[in-house]
C-alpha cells in the first residue's frame, strides 16, 4: 500500500473558560491537507528537545495562522495595536522552522506561518497594517473566509506561479500584520494592489513557499489554491521517498 505523506500542522493556544483550553487550529487547514492527499496531524507547541521527533514523524510542514509575532524577535518595540502573542508558540516556531530549513523540509507558510517564516529569516514586520501602511484594501474582511477580497499579481515564472498556473489569482484576508524588510534567502513573488508583499518563495530544489492569504480555507472552490496544496503534499510525498531511501 503507498504510504501517503504526514503534514504537520501548528497551532494556537485558546482558553474559552477556566476549564476548557487546548490546542486549536481551523478545520480547514486538515481538510485540504485530506483533500490534497496528505495525513495531517496538529503539533502542540513543545520545548526544543521534543522538535527533533516533529521532524522524524512528519515529511512537511505548513506554519498556520493565528497570534501576532512578538516584535522582540525582530528587535522592536511593540506598537500600539499590536495583537496577542503566545510567548512558547513563538519560540517553538522559530526553532522549528529554522530547523525544517536546515533539513530542507517542505514548508508551507500560511499568514502568521508566512510571517514566521521571514522573521526566523532575518525579515522584519509591519506590525499594524491599517494604522502603518496607507492602503485602500481591506486586508481583515468581515465576510466569511472561503470568499476571495482582493487580487494578488504572481511573478511570472515563479514557483507558485508555475504550480498555480496563474500570474494573478482572488484570495481572501484575514491579517492586520504583513511583511516588511525581508527575510535573507527569500523572493517575492506576490503582491496585492497596494503593494504589500503577499507572497515568498526560497530558491532551490526544496519547497518552502509562504502565502499571506489563507488558501486552505479557498480549497473547495478555488482550482488555484487545490493546486497550491497538491503541490505541497507531492513535494512531501516525494521528500518521504527519499527519506526511506537513504534509511
């Protein structure tokens, strides 16, 4: 039997009540992951020395959304309408993904997870966009998640482009932080229309692609986003082989 690859999902930290708090993440990170082919199994946040097993378990990664980034970890103060931040979630991730990037794991970065990703980088952050960037889009719509809000225009020829099939594609939005200086090693292939950077890519034979967006939950209905997500799982599927290959 083919054996189909395990995604690896972070996640948040929620209390609703004094006796009811876990680990959360949105369902349709999982679905897609399902729909895509892959296994999904949601990671709590853990102390260093448990990463190593994440890493042998797992065949790729996606960074999923959620609490803003401390700006500690980009050396600035935090501005005013900063959002929450979860201290041990931000210091798992970063190791993590310094580590996936280190083993040349594939990674998908989904809005807080493409964050991430360019801060463990080196990058820095617009830590409020509505009151830091002047723009006419509304980058945290109100309407439900699945339904698109503004344009994204991809580099030709890039890697998402390519998997995509697309230069310019609808996503939703659901973020008030974005990318500012970016992180070493990373290319932007996507921007929205008032210019924010709402997409990256590494060069090389490994996937590591981060999106501002929120693809999973444009799955159903979006033949871009199914093919940004299959891409992933074979990137994984083909790093599994290898893996058990070289065993």
């Amino acid at each position: 039997m083919k054996k189909a690859p395990i995604i690896g999902i972070t996640s948040s930290y929620v209390r609703q009540t004094l006796n009811s708090e876990g680990v959360y993440v949105h369902h349709d990170y999982h679905r897609a992951v399902l729909k895509a082919g892959g296994i999904p199994v949601i990671l709590p946040s853990v102390p260093p020395n448990t990463i190593p097993y994440y890493l042998d378990l797992c065949d790729g990664f996606i960074l999923s959304g959620g609490e803003d980034v401390d700006p500690m970890y980009y050396g600035q103060a935090p501005h005013a309408k900063m959002g929450s931040v979860f201290e041990e979630r931000d210091e798992f991730e970063l190791e993590l993904t310094a580590l996936l990037l280190k083993k040349k794991k594939p990674i998908l970065a989904i809005c807080r997870g493409l964050q991430v990703l360019n801060v463990a980088l080196g990058g820095t952050l617009w830590q409020d966009v509505p009151s830091q960037v002047s723009s006419h889009i509304q980058h945290a719509q109100t309407y439900h998640r699945s339904l698109s809000i503004h344009e994204v225009t991809l580099v030709p020829h890039s890697q998402l482009a390519k998997m995509m099939e697309a230069d310019k594609v609808n996503v939703n939005s659901l973020h008030h932080q974005a990318i500012d200086a970016l992180g070493k090693g990373l290319s932007v292939v996507g921007h929205s229309p008032d210019h924010l950077i709402e997409a990256v890519e590494m060069d090389g034979d490994v996937f590591v692609i981060g999106v501002q967006w929120h693809p999973e939950s444009m799955v159903p209905g979006s033949t871009e986003m199914n093919r940004l997500f299959s891409s992933f799982v074979c990137a994984a599927a083909h790093g599994n082989k290898d893996n058990e290959r070289g065993a």
